[in-house]
C-alpha cells in the first residue's frame, strides 16, 4: 500500500515536529481504514503528542534522538505486522508494547 511505504519512508526522515506533524496526519488517514484503524490511530496520536510537546518549547537534540530510537523499532514493527497481516492478536501484542514503551520514554 502506498501510503505505509510513504510512512515508512517519512518515518527514515526522522523525528522532528513538522515530519511528525505529517505523521500523524498520514496516519489519521489510514485510519479510516477499517484494518489499521486502531493501530494508525494509535501512531497518530503518538506522533502528534510528540510534535505538540515538542513544538512547545526548546528541545535538546541528544533527548530528541533518544525518544526516537526507542520509539523506531516498534513503530516499525506496527507498520511490518499491518503490511504482513498479522492477526489482530498478534498487533494488539504490539501496539501493547509500542504504548508501553512511549509512555515509559516520553513521560
């Protein structure tokens, strides 16, 4: 699908506020479709809590990569199982751990 592969590819780009803006917004979107419903909403809201915290004042580059290497590796394994149609047991898994893991990183 094009738009997870145009994910996938804003995702390389990094976390900062405008391409997490665009994140989120991409993954609102994708919401809509019934199979990524929950999971692209879930990153939507991630995304855009991020860049909402973020856009609000100054932010150090070291804490910003840190956010984003934790974060990278279960964002983009959310994306794979949604590409590879895993059950949906097997994404609530991951979306467990994905939430687990922002809010333990970012709070």
């Amino acid at each position: 699908m094009e738009e997870l592969k145009l994910l996938r590819d804003k995702l390389m780009q990094g976390f900062y506020v405008d391409n997490l803006y665009e994140m989120s917004s991409l993954c609102t979107k994708l919401s809509s479709r019934p199979d990524m419903r929950v999971p692209m909403f879930v990153l939507s809201v991630i995304f855009r809590g991020i860049a909402a915290d973020w856009d609000e004042r100054p932010i150090e580059v070291e804490y910003a990569r840190d956010i984003e290497m934790k974060l990278l590796a279960p964002v983009k394994a959310m994306i794979e199982a949604i590409e590879d149609k895993k059950r949906p047991h097997e994404i609530y898994v991951l979306l467990d751990g994905l939430i687990q893991e922002f809010l333990h990183t970012v709070s």
